[in-house]
C-alpha cells in the first residue's frame, strides 16, 4: 500500500529517531491470495488503522502488499514495486517482517522449469521463484509470518496427488528455524485465516518488533495460543445441543452438526466464538460443518468433508458419554490431526502419490 | 535497449509483478515513445497448483469445499459454481428458499467485490495522487471542471473525487472500504464465511432461515443501496471527465467487442439443474447468458455455449491429450463433445526452460467456437459483459431490473434521504457509433452493476422471506452420489464465465476441470496464433502519460489491464503459466512472435 511519505523516502524517515519497520508481503506462494483479502475485511484492527498509526505505541511502518499498493511501476521506470524486495535481499531494508502467503513447491522435484515465482532474477532473467526468496530473505528478516493454512502447513494445495510437492514455510525452513531476532516461525492458520486472527497477530508483532511486548506465545504448531488455544466445540454455541445429544440429521437444522461431517471437537480454531467478520457468520455456529482448515492435517486428514468424523457416531447414539467421546477424538487428534501428511517435505523425491509426466 | 530506444523511440517495458490485482500477473510491452503506443504486449503469470490434477479421485462432494480455495476473492462463485455441478451430476433440486440464499450471497459477493474492486484497486489509477504523477495537466483542469452530478454525490469539481481517491487518505476510499465490510457481513449471514463458504453443499444450504438473518441483510442492503445512489453518478462524472480530458482516449484497453457472459443467480422455479432442460431454465436466469461477437448477440443458449467451448494448448508447458480417453464423447441430448472440451480435457504438465521457439508458458488458451472462428472472447472483467448479453437478450424483467433490447434499467426504491433512482446503463458506442469495449467502459459497466446486484437482491429478498413467512423454511435435499455422471455448472464469477466441468466414474472424480474467467482474459497467443484478450487490449493502447521513459509508470497500460479485473490465482489453477517473456530482454520480438 506504500502508505504516504514513509516508504517514498526511507533514507530521511530512517534516519529519523523512529525506526521505521517494513511489511514484506510476498503472495507468490501456491496460494489464492485469500489472506490477502481477509485482511482487508479486519476491523479489530483494520489495516488503516495499523498503516496510519492509529493505535498507541505503534512503530512506523512501511507496507509493501500486492493487493492494494498504490507503486507499479515498470522495471524500467518509476515506481517498481519489486525493488523493494531486492532492497531487502542487500540488506538495505532493516527491520523488516516478511509475511508469506501460499505453500512453497519444490522446485526440486523436475530438472527444469519452476512452479512459481514473484518478479524476476536480475542476474538471470529468469523468475525468482519463491523457495529462492525465502532462501535469499529468511536470514535478514526480524520475523516471518506465515499467512494462511497453505503457507503454514501446505493446505490445500500440498493434498494426495498433488504434482509440486507443496509444503508449509516451516517445512521448507524447518521447524526448528529461528530468525535472526530469535522468534520463530508465527503461523496464522485459517483458510482463509480469520480477519482479525490475522491483523491482531501483525499488530503483535510490531508491539514485539517495537520492544514494547514480550516474544509472542505460541503452541507446538507455532500457532499464537490465545487464538488458538480452545477447540471449535468449546466455542460453539450449538454445544448445547451436543451436551443434550440433539444432533442435526439434514443440513440446515440448528442443531449440532457433529453427524453431518463437523471436526469441532478436535479442531483448534476461535471461528464459532469470534464470528467471521464483526461478529457476523462463522461455521457450525451459521450451519456450515467444521471442514478443519485451520490443522496441520487439511485437508487430507478430513476427507470426505461431508462424511461423520470418527467417534461421532458414537456420540450421536450414546450422547451420555460426551465426556468419552470427546476424549476419544482428543486422543485421534494428537496423533494425526494436528500432523502434516508425510509428504510435506523437502527433498528431489515428489511424495504425494502423483505420477510424474516430466 | 537504450540504443534501440535512441535509433527507434521502441523501449521495452516491464510490469511484474503488478500490484493492485489478485495474484502475481506480469506484463511486457514494447512501447514506441515516438509514436506514444504501445506495439506489443505478452502477459504472464507466475503459479501452477494442479487442481485438475489432484482433484482426481477424491469423493465428488468435496469438489466445492476444494474448488473454492481456487480464488481467495471470488472462491464462493467456485463453491456456487461447484455445487450447481454437483446438483446436476446428483439429480437433486434443492429447495427454492435454499437458492433464494445462494442467489443472496452472490449478489453480496458482486456489491463486495465490484466495490473494493473499483475504488481501493482500480480507484487509484484515477485518483488525484496519480493522475498529478502521470498528467499534471489533467488534474489542474479536473480541479477546475466542475462535476455535472455534484448535486448527487456532493463532490463539487472532477478534481474533488479524484482526492477521495487518494488510497488511504481519501475520505471515499476509506469509506469504500468500510463498505466492502458491511458487504461481507451480508455474504457472510447467507454463506457463513467470506472467502470460503461453509455452509454451502449440493443440495441446498446450511443456513438457518429465520426472520432474523433476513432482517440483519435487509438493514445492510438499504444501506448499499442509499451508496450506490452517489456512487453511480460520481463514476459517470469521473469517467466521462477522462473523455472530456483526453480525446481519444476511447482507445485505450479497446478490443472488439467480442464478449461471453454463462449468466448467473438462476430462478429456482425454472431451474432443475437438468442438463436436457438447460437452455430452458438458462434463459430465466437473473442475469443472462450470451456470447457476444463484434457487439452482437449470437446465442444465449446453454447448450450451445456449452458445446463451443474448446481449450488451446499454443505453446504451454503441456503435453496435448490428443491420444488420451474421450471420457464424453456426446452430451446428455446426444450432442457431439469435441476432444478440447474440458470434459475430455487431460491436464498433463511438462515444466520445461523457456525456449521461444517451443513452449514459453502454463497458460491454456480457451476459445469459444462458432463453427468457424475459434473466438479470443473477453469477459470484461465480468459487468460489461454481463449487461451486454442482458441488454440485448432483452429476458429480464422482475421489476427492480428490465431488459430493452439495447440497455438495461435498475430501479432502485427510497432510501434513508434519497428518492426512489432509476439508472440505465446503455450498450456503449464510439462517436462513430461502433461498439465500445475498452478501459473506461468496463470500469464504468462494474458500477452500474454494483447497483445491478443490489436491485436483484432486493427481489431475493423478497421471494426468500414469502417462504419463511410461509413456513418453507427447508433448505436442503437429500441425494445420492451415482456410480457415473457427466454435468457441467455455469455462473458468473465477479469478473467472469465460470463452468465447472465434472466426470464422475465409481463414485469418485474422474475428472473435473473449472473455466473461471482469468484463463479467458490471459490467455496467451494459441495454437492459431492469435493473441489473448490483455495483450489484445494493451496492443492497441495509445499512450497518453505525460512522462518520459526513466520515469514512466504506464498509468494507461494499467488502466487497460485493471480495467478486465485480473485475478490471476483463477487464471492459474490449472496453468497460467510464468514470465514466458522474461527471456525476451535478450530476445528479438520477432523471434518470439514467429513461435
């Protein structure tokens, strides 16, 4: 978005006693761009309101999204948005926090050619594919934010049969994987992540960036834990019905939707409670089945979406033992929901089943 | 280069990649500075994810929860469009009230889309930041034109809006994208979620009908409608202005006017979803199908549409299907399929180097087949194309929206501190009375459809709550998965034709193939050799940006490409494929326009 005077003159603005921090948005993942647009659906905040400094104790920041930014210019003109990027390949751009939005291919996988890119390589003219960014940008960045299911974890586009190799950014840097500021990885899953998931989780990393918030809290799935710390079920306003064993039989009943293909038992996700915008819609509190989009497993580990979850049907015919139940899809979802496929990883070997025709 | 340039005035001229789209689209141009237009032009695009390939197999109602992770602004047209499929693949009818709730979500999804569209995407190429970057001279005068619709919209001079544009800044621009949010809070009370739904199946809805959800919509609309009384007025001003400012720059973005349009939001009392039926319940749609060629109306039958369609492979990263199975050789009324019909399509990739003189690209070529010419159809970026094909398909009249043949009227009812308006939107023409389809006139056709969207909501919402008031408040219909179907489904995605094309073989997918509108609008030259619909439009571009080559922004080429609303995650779902011209910095053109 280039907001204003900040990002036209950075030498003056850095040189400034406040430092300016830059937002790296790099949608060139095997994505849909839907985080993208989620974000401009947030409200609590809005990304106004973080761009123009709305909230106390933000830092000065410079945003260089795709979506909505006002620079494009040609390569060989004014305004290229690209440049940025190669200013932050030569260290010229510090702090920034580079944002990821898609799940990474492997380029590793044929002998030539490339999945995906954003912009070109100067050196080469070919397309920098987006493992090369990551590879080039990761150990300069003071964070990196992985926006959506598919960067986090591969979603969708890393399921059986697929013919990338696609993986989530912690697969591809590894788990592990610290930046040069300390902070690991901070995965935003969602598909599309929640509006204000999103935005509030940029918001604490620049109170984080700014010295002003202690390291952000985050589970075994590098997930912020106030966001995603309860299941769906323990969200959901239709969990009354579960606890008096009412249980939906056709779709559009208000009742709990459990027999008809829901995961909120074992899903981790704030959707049911926070609604999906201002409190407006959501899942199986709106009569939409939990599909799991938020969990390491999407989608494979949930498919047919539309058939019972496991242990459901024990809870449809023996509502009384709720607590059973509950415990039974906990213990499945430890060993496998909140787990990748095995297929997401690095490597010259495509895993996912695919038969390659190159 | 800069030699050539010296000798010539021909400089190459790169955009990748361009920002304000969905999705990494690059664009690459030769531009004569000499003669101020652009010579050649290729557009690329950077992903390939393989839907077609890794939906192979799975349980066919999952196609819609899959398929709308297509798009990440348009994904619920894919769900819709999915589901429509599957009700067809299936034989089941879902209750009226359930469509009545489709047909809600979507129109929200048009006033959504379209709004933050045009005015915090495209709105910045018009607005005062910009045009004082690209023609200082434009906006002194806009500063002193006085707006014709002043009264309507309250901005007193052209110079007024454009401010309002300034992203960020702009007192309208930061309302528009308060507006795309109350826009969502209506999609999301029929659809659950934005941009995936979740309570969308085949069959019907999950949502629950109550006075209540119909009353939270209702509130929202009346507010849309009360915006779109200034807005529409505003556009005309704003871009009638750039007429005015700049004659000749109806050439800008101009194609011929050959145009498709599938239609969208069907009439549950016409609509069975079956294929046999299909040019029947087509015609009832709420917004009509057409394929318009040089401006005219050729057909508006489903069916026909249907069988015309063939994908072109040009030279693309793929091996052809030619010695693959036919998996339907004739449709449900005996028809003959062709082999490029997405239901025979085999999507089969082969990365390889870019060599100019083989296989430079992902991107497939679709085409539209008249029984003689294979059509590099446009969709517009969706609303030009939707009202040309309504206009002249002169079928629909529910009240709030009428066909005459040559235009379409919207009437919008009394709002808050507004009298009842009626706009029309009118077939546009040159001065020579030729049809127009360029930059300006799909940017101005997306605002009149906004209003287009809303008139038609308020009809849904008419007929939704006369079945809860009647106490049909089912919503979904049980089915069962066959062992084998053929079906297809058509809507409108906000920015054009969407088909999803389904083969089902032992209850599982046997191939899926969907056709949203950016594989149209990208594509790239095809096996014919005739280019696709960007780099058509940009090719005829003059140029009229004050600045020079070192600090040139191509203010006009952008226009241009935003104005067909580019949204290259739908492009590329199956292939757009990459920077096939990146090589062409070291490349003669004509080397590559031999391929």
């Amino acid at each position: 978005m280039a907001t204003a005077e900040q990002t036209n003159d950075t030498t003056q603005a850095e040189s400034a006693a406040e430092p300016l921090v830059h937002i790296l948005w790099m949608n060139g993942g095997l994505g849909c761009d839907g985080d993208s647009v989620a974000l401009t659906a947030a409200t609590q905040p809005s990304i106004e309101e973080i761009a123009l400094g709305a909230l106390p104790g933000l830092p000065k920041i410079a945003v260089h999204w795709p979506l909505i930014d006002f620079e494009c210019g040609p390569e060989q003109g004014a305004d290229n948005f690209i440049e940025w990027w190669h200013k932050a390949d030569r260290g010229e751009l510090d702090p920034f926090v580079l944002v990821v939005e898609g799940s990474i291919p492997n380029e590793a996988i044929k002998e030539e050619g490339y999945w995906c890119g954003f912009g070109n390589n100067p050196a080469t003219g070919q397309p920098m594919t987006t493992s090369e960014w990551l590879d080039r940008l990761a150990p300069k960045a003071t964070a990196i934010l992985a926006a959506g299911t598919c960067a986090t974890y591969g979603g969708i586009h890393a399921m059986a049969g697929n013919p990338t190799g696609a993986m989530g950014v912690p697969d591809y840097l590894g788990w592990e994987w610290r930046s040069k500021a300390g902070l690991p990885i901070v995965c935003v899953p969602g598909c599309p992540t929640h509006p204000d998931n999103l935005s509030e989780t940029i918001l604490y990393l620049l109170y984080q960036v700014a010295g002003q918030a202690p390291m952000i809290p985050l589970d075994e799935a590098l997930r912020p834990t106030w966001l995603f710390g309860a299941t769906v079920h323990e969200g959901c306003d239709r969990g009354g019905y579960y606890e008096q064993g009412e249980f939906a039989t056709e779709y559009g009943s208000p009742k709990c939707l459990v027999k008809l293909g829901c995961w909120g038992p074992v899903v981790k996700c704030n959707v049911p409670k926070r609604g999906w915008i201002n409190g407006v819609g959501g899942c199986p509190n709106v009569g939409g089945i939990c599909i799991a989009c938020t969990m390491p497993g999407f989608p494979d580990k949930f498919m047919p979406f539309m058939d019972e979850p496991p242990g459901a049907r024990v809870s449809a015919t023996a509502s009384t033992l709720y607590g059973t139940v509950i415990r039974t899809l906990r213990g499945f979802t430890a060993k496998t929901a909140d787990e990748e496929p095995k297929w997401r990883q690095k490597g010259n070997d495509l895993l996912t089943g695919y038969q390659k025709t190159w | 280069m800069t030699t050539a340039a010296e000798d010539t005035g021909i400089v190459e001229m790169n955009w990748d990649p361009i920002t304000r789209i969905v999705g990494s689209l690059g664009i690459y141009t030769k531009i004569d500075f000499k003669q101020k237009k652009v010579v050649e032009c290729y557009s690329t695009s950077s992903i390939f994810r393989g839907y077609s390939i890794f939906m192979k197999g799975k349980d066919p109602r999952d196609a819609h929860f899959i398929t709308s992770r297509i798009c990440g602004i348009c994904g619920d047209n894919h769900a819709t469009c999915s589901v429509y499929n599957q009700n067809m693949a299936y034989g089941v009818r879902p209750p009226h009230l359930a469509e009545w709730i489709i047909n809600l979500g979507e129109a929200a999804e048009y006033m959504f889309d379209h709004n933050i569209f045009q005015e915090n995407l495209v709105g910045v190429d018009f607005c005062a930041k910009m045009v004082g970057e690209t023609n200082p001279g434009v906006l002194e005068l806009a500063n002193r034109t006085e707006a014709p619709h002043a009264g309507d919209h309250g901005y007193k001079y052209i110079g007024d809006i454009m401010r309002s544009l300034n992203p960020l800044e702009g007192e309208f621009y930061r309302e528009a994208l308060q507006v795309s949010r109350s826009t969502r809070e209506m999609f999301c009370l029929m659809e659950g979620r934005h941009v995936h739904p979740s309570t969308l199946y085949p069959g019907g809805v999950g949502t629950t009908p109550t006075v209540q959800l119909f009353t939270d919509y209702l509130t929202r609309l009346m507010r849309y409608v009360e915006f779109m009384k200034r807005v529409v007025p505003m556009h005309d001003d704003l871009f009638d202005f750039f007429y005015e400012a700049m004659p000749g720059y109806e050439e800008v973005g101009r194609r011929r006017a050959d145009m498709v349009c599938w239609g969208s939001l069907n009439d549950p009392e016409h609509c069975d979803f079956r294929y046999d039926h299909m040019s029947d319940w087509g015609r009832k749609m709420f917004v009509s199908p057409g394929v318009i060629r040089d401006g005219q109306l050729i057909t508006n039958d489903l069916v026909d549409i249907n069988l015309g369609i063939r994908i072109l492979l040009g030279s693309s990263y793929y091996e052809d299907w030619e010695d693959q199975e036919m998996f339907v050789s004739r449709d449900p009324l005996g028809n003959p399929v062709d082999r490029r019909h997405p239901w025979n399509q085999h999507t089969i990739p082969r990365p390889a180097k870019r060599d100019f003189d083989s296989k430079y690209s992902w991107v497939m070529s679709p085409r539209w087949f008249d029984g003689t010419n294979y059509l590099a159809a446009d969709t517009g970026g969706g609303p030009i194309a939707r009202l040309w094909a309504t206009a002249q398909g002169g079928l629909v009249d529910f009240g709030y929206v009428k066909s005459t043949g040559h235009s379409v009227l919207i009437n919008l009812p009394r709002t808050i501190s507004r009298p009842e308006v009626t706009f029309e939107w009118k077939i546009p023409v040159d001065k020579a009375g030729l049809p127009l389809s360029n930059a300006i006139e799909r940017d101005r056709a997306r605002t009149y459809f906004q209003a287009y969207a809303a008139a038609a909501a308020l009809h849904f919402m008419e007929k939704a709550l006369a079945e809860v008031r009647a106490g049909h408040t089912k919503t979904w219909e049980p089915f069962d998965v066959p062992d084998e179907a053929n079906s297809c489904g058509f809507t409108e995605a906000v920015r054009g034709v969407l088909s999803h094309h389904m083969v089902i073989r032992d209850g599982k997918i046997a191939n899926y193939h969907p056709y949203p509108p950016t594989p149209w609008n990208a594509s790239v030259r095809d096996s014919y050799g005739t280019p696709g619909p960007y780099e058509d439009a940009v090719q005829n571009t003059p140029i009229f940006e004050e600045n020079q080559p070192d600090n040139f922004k191509g203010i006009d080429i952008m226009r241009a490409v935003r104005s067909f609303d580019p949204c290259l995650p739908c492009g590329v779902h199956m292939s757009l494929g990459n920077g096939k011209l990146l090589e062409k910095i070291h490349t003669p053109m004509a080397a590559i326009l031999a391929t």
